[in-house]
C-alpha cells in the first residue's frame, strides 16, 4: 500500500482544511493530533466518522444536544419548516411558542429575547445591568467560562504564576492585546468564598453593574456554588442596586427550571441561556424581570440598548428548540440526572478499583474526571499542573481510541439516549484506561 493509500479520509479532508482555515478548523474544541476526524453521520448517542469508526458521544456537541443527533421529534419539525422558510425579516409564531414555553418553566422568566449563542446571551446580560444601574463594571468568579465577550473572559486562563493573592485575585486576559480599561472593569471574586467575595464586592459596589455567576462551572472544576455562597451573593446584591446574572447557558439542563431551582429563594434579575434551547441549533437567549428586560424595548420612547440580530429567533432554531425543550418534561429530566449520579458512582468505583489517584466531581447530568485524590473546592485547586495534563490527554487519546468522544476536560454531558449499559461500558473501559495509565 502506497503512503498515499494510507492516509484516510480525515486526513485527507483536513490536508484540504489547513489551505484555508487556521489550522484547519473553526472551533478549538475538535483539534486533535494528528488531525481531527470528520463527522459522517450521527443518530442517538452514536456518531460515525467518515472512515466508518463508532464511538458514543458523551461530549453532546459541547453540552448542547440533550436529546442526542438526529432526533426524531426535531428532525420532522425542522424538515417541515426547511420548506416554507428558514428566515424572514418578520415575526414568526415559532419565537413566540418557544418564547412561552421557556417563560413557563421558571417563573422568574417574565420576559425573554433570543441571540445567537451562549456568548451573545451573556454579553446582552452584562449590558442590560450596565444600561439599568448607569454602571460599568462586571464581577465573576475566577476561571469561569462565559464565553468569548472580552469582559466576560477575564481571569478565565490564570495560572498560578500571575492569579495573584486570592484574596484579589488578579485580572488577566485571554486575548493578547486586550485593553487595560476592560480588565480594570472586572471585579474577579473566589469561588465559593463568602467573605473575601462580599469584601470585593463591597469595595467596588457603586461600580459594580452585575454579578455575573455560573452556578456549576464547568472550566472551574465542575464544581457546584454552595447555598450559602448564593444566597450571601444574592443578599449583597439586593442590597446595593447591582443585578444578579446567573449563566445558564450549561445548567439549564439540570432541572427543569435550571440550576438555579438548586437554591430555594434565589430568583436572579437575569439568566442567559444557550445550547439545549436550540434544539440541535445555534441560539442564545436573555430571560429576567420584565423592570430589567424593559431596557431591550424598542417600542418605548427612549431604548436604553437597542439589540437586534439578522438571524435571531429564526424559525429553524424556534422549531427546533420548542421541540427539543417539550420533550425534556420533568420525567426526561428527572432520569437524566438519575443516569449522571449512576456514571459518577461507576466512575468512583472504577477509580477505586483500578487504584488510581482520581476523582470525578459535578451534578446532574454532568461529570468532569480530576487526575488528583481530592475533589477540588474551586478553580485553584482544580488547576491542573503539567503532569496531570499529561494523563488527561493519555485518558483522552485511550477513550476516544476505544469508542468514546469526551469533552476536552475529560468531561461529559448525557443525553436522553444514552444508557445505563452505555454508562457501564464506559466505565468499565475508563477502568483499563486507569490500569494502563498507572502502569
């Protein structure tokens, strides 16, 4: 067989891919050495490659799609609207069922509007409490990802060479060449720390616009926020005219009014969302009390932040997303969860099986695998020193060789297809893959 024989599809398609793409893709996220592999087909949890390799998805397209590819409900809605419109510079009934579906679910969703992605819901958040309190400043939790608004971003790489005190943690970019008065606009806070979270808030609280928190961040350790933590942040917050936006954009999949259902009384001002409301499709989207959403209406006199989109709430992502979210009811919900505590128990015994210095952390119907002993408690102790991220890389590079598509953290986030014997063969798989790593 000659070298050219060889070299298979994927590589072939990604020789192609480097001539006009950096590095030969869009999204970081798939890069793999020596090339990435080409989706074919997808259908439930299952995704074939265009070298007709099988492997179980626990990635989800990145946290995205809670029902699988290609589900069934989805695809004959979208086909059906693909044929009388995939855009009009029109209202379509499409936003407004999905707009009530959505509202119906938390009741602090008095109003909502719909963007494109996670990043545009949490950017249009910061925005409406800047165009609301007259202020400029964000504050977040250090580490946690919010997407790729250069606000949101701060302190969302630190390494431990340039944190700072925790205390004040410092404000780094991700972005070389990203202006000093953006990172001065950004209050980072630690994790689930009470007091050194309320005395920064404090100090800065006739800045401050928002307190923007992931309550299960993924980038962070995967770690949830505490009662107490939220409930100190929400007080605070209250307290000195500062809204409290609560990123969603991942947790709402685990209950059916998101995450925030995990907090009795926390009702935030604002929550972005994203991924499973779009049914498969891209979408973002801000949901609040209708005081703080006002600041969005253009049919009022003075429009504090005018917004609009050419492809916001179009009919596909609408259809798509209605379908998807109706069909994730309290009891597709309620097993989904069930299904993450089964993995995470499996996981745990695999590790202890196997004897290797691990441990997995997260809720609902998500995991994250740490190669250290200990859980870690927020974003400094899940910080992963070269030599863990040696093995998470030989971890990852053995279960995708085995059928396993992981998110890059050695993460995972179920859908509804997936099974207790999916579970149990992952599992057992990630067991080997600890015996070979330790050996």
């Amino acid at each position: 067989m000659s070298q050219t024989q060889a070299v298979s599809k994927s590589g072939q398609l990604y020789e192609e891919a480097r001539q006009v793409m950096p590095g030969g893709f869009s999204r970081n996220t798939i890069a793999r050495k020596p090339h990435p592999d080409y989706a074919d087909f997808a259908a439930g949890c299952r995704v074939t490659d265009v070298d007709g390799r099988v492997r179980i998805d626990l990635a989800g397209n990145m946290a995205s799609l809670i029902h699988g590819h290609a589900f069934r409900p989805v695809v004959e809605a979208v086909t059906d609207q693909l044929a009388r419109g995939t855009a009009f510079t029109m209202a379509t009934e499409a936003e407004l069922r999905h707009a009530q579906h959505l509202c119906s679910r938390n009741r602090g969703f008095e109003k909502i509007r719909f963007m494109n992605s996670g990043t545009e819901a949490v950017m249009s958040g910061i925005k409406v409490a800047r165009a609301v309190t007259g202020k400029p400043k964000l504050a977040k939790s250090e580490g946690a990802y919010h997407g790729t608004y250069d606000y949101a971003e701060v302190s969302q790489t630190s390494k431990p060479v340039d944190w700072g005190d925790v205390s004040n943690p410092s404000r780094n970019a991700v972005v070389e060449g990203t202006p000093q008065k953006v990172l001065e606009d950004v209050v980072v806070f630690p994790f689930n720390d009470i007091e050194r979270t309320l005395d920064l808030l404090e100090r800065n609280r006739h800045e401050l616009a928002c307190v923007l928190i992931d309550p299960l961040p993924h980038r962070a350790g995967l770690i949830p926020a505490t009662p107490e933590f939220m409930s100190a942040i929400r007080e605070w917050t209250r307290a000195n005219h500062v809204l409290l936006l609560i990123d969603e954009v991942i947790t709402f999949r685990m209950n059916y009014g998101g995450a925030q259902e995990w907090y009795p009384g926390l009702e935030p001002d604002l929550t972005a969302l994203g991924k499973i409301i779009g049914g498969g499709f891209p979408v973002g989207a801000l949901a609040g009390k209708d005081d703080y959403m006002s600041v969005l209406d253009p049919t009022r006199d003075h429009l504090p932040f005018p917004l609009s989109g050419t492809f916001s709430a179009n009919p596909i992502t609408m259809t798509a997303g209605r379908i998807a979210m109706e069909h994730y009811d309290h009891a597709a919900v309620e097993r989904l969860n069930e299904l993450g505590d089964y993995a995470r128990t499996q996981i745990t015994m695999a590790i202890r099986n196997a004897g290797y210095p691990a441990c997995v952390t997260g809720a609902g119907s998500m995991f994250r695998i740490h190669f250290k002993e200990s859980p870690p408690t927020n974003y400094r102790t899940a910080y992963q020193d070269a030599n863990e991220l040696k093995q998470l890389a030989l971890m990852i590079n053995y279960l995708y060789g085995r059928g396993f598509l992981m998110i890059s953290t050695c993460s995972a986030a179920l859908s509804t297809p997936l099974t207790p014997a999916d579970i149990d063969h992952f599992t057992e798989t990630l067991e080997s893959g600890f015996r070979v790593l330790k050996g």
